[in-house]
C-alpha cells in the first residue's frame, strides 16, 4: 500500500511540476487570483455574478480602487456587514488588491 501511495504522489508531482512549467509569470498569476476570488462565489456567485434581484452585490467589473477601499473598510469595521468583518479579517492587503483586480477585470 505505501508504495501505491507514494507512486500516486510522484505522479500528481509530476504533473503538477509540469504543468506549473508551462505556465507564465503572468498566467500563475491570474490562476491565483481567480483561485482566490473563488472564496467568495458562496455569496457573490460564480465569477463573482449574483442572480438577478439579489441583496448581495455582484463583483464582476466593479471598479477595483472602490472595491479595495470597502474590503479594507469591512475588515476594519467602519462598514456595516453581516459576515464581510469576518471574511476580510483574514486577507492581506495584498490578497485584497489581488482580488479586486482580478474581479474589475471581468465584465459586469
């Protein structure tokens, strides 16, 4: 069994490092980002567009400098949420800016 175990693991390696050699600076980036917005499909739907009437806000080509400054806003408290003070708690400025782009980039 454990070396079923490990040949499965050297496979997925494997794959992975080729894949991942495959991949442009530019493209990981892009792959991390729209890993990272994938969080918040939950609420904000896929691609970060809710249905029609929805409460929730659609993300998708909202303009990135206001959304970063509410992201940061919930995660400090000065917006009113419901569970958006808990989700931003555990982003990074960093990971805030990441999504925000990638999110501005799609069309509404």
């Amino acid at each position: 069994m454990r070396l079923k175990t490990q040949l499965v693991v050297a496979v997925l390696s494997g794959i992975a490092a080729t894949a991942a050699g495959a991949a442009t600076p530019q493209e990981t980036i892009k792959l991390h980002q729209r890993a990272l917005a994938a969080t918040c499909a939950n609420c904000h739907g896929t691609e970060g567009r809710t249905t029609d009437g929805s409460a929730i806000p659609s993300l998708a080509g909202m303009p990135r400098d206001y959304m970063v400054t509410q992201m940061k806003a919930f995660r400090e408290g000065t917006r009113p949420a419901t569970v958006m003070h808990q989700i931003t708690k555990g982003l990074t400025n960093q990971q805030i800016e990441s999504v925000s782009t990638y999110f501005s980039s799609l069309k509404r």
